[in-house]
C-alpha cells in the first residue's frame, strides 16, 4: 500500500507599527510526496520521498527560491504478536 500527494501553501507577512523593521513579503510553498509500505511474510519495507519548493518574495529585496528533497527507507520485523523490531534511515534538506 501506499499514498501520493501534493502540497500548496501561500502565507503573507506584514509588520505594522513604528518599530516593523521587517519589509512585507510573501512565502509560497509547493510539495510532491510518496511513500510505499511493502510487506513480505514477518518483514515490512517502507520508503518515503518528498521533494518541496519554496519562493520568498520581500519587498525591497531579490526573491529567494529554494528546492529541498528528503527520503527515507526503513524495515520492521514482526517476530511474534506482542514484539517488533525496526530500523530507518533518513536524509533530510532544511
């Protein structure tokens, strides 16, 4: 089994006041993602992917784009009813 999908995000900041040294901008966010669960007899595999686009727009500044990708992958050992064992791995872009 497993799941696709998708992510949008639009956000507007604005400081007001005397003291709003920070200039008005706009982050917008889009996201692809997957993950796969695969299961064979006692061991389950699953895998995970996420690749993620953000663009930042101020005023009186240069926009700034940024692509991140992350994954992961991780296997669970189901060796009776009460008790499981798993282990992952994962890599992951700020």
């Amino acid at each position: 089994s497993g799941a696709l999908g998708v992510q949008s995000t639009r956000s507007a900041f604005t400081a007001e006041g005397e003291e709003a040294f920070l200039p008005s901008s706009t982050t917008r966010g889009t996201a692809l993602f997957a993950f796969q669960e695969v299961a064979r007899g006692p061991l389950t595999w699953q895998f995970g992917a996420r690749v993620e686009e953000t663009r930042l727009a101020a005023e009186r500044a240069r926009a700034r784009r940024d692509r991140e990708l992350s994954g992961s992958a991780g296997v669970v050992w189901k060796w009776s009813e009460a008790w499981s064992l798993a282990a992952s791995v994962s890599r992951l872009e700020l």
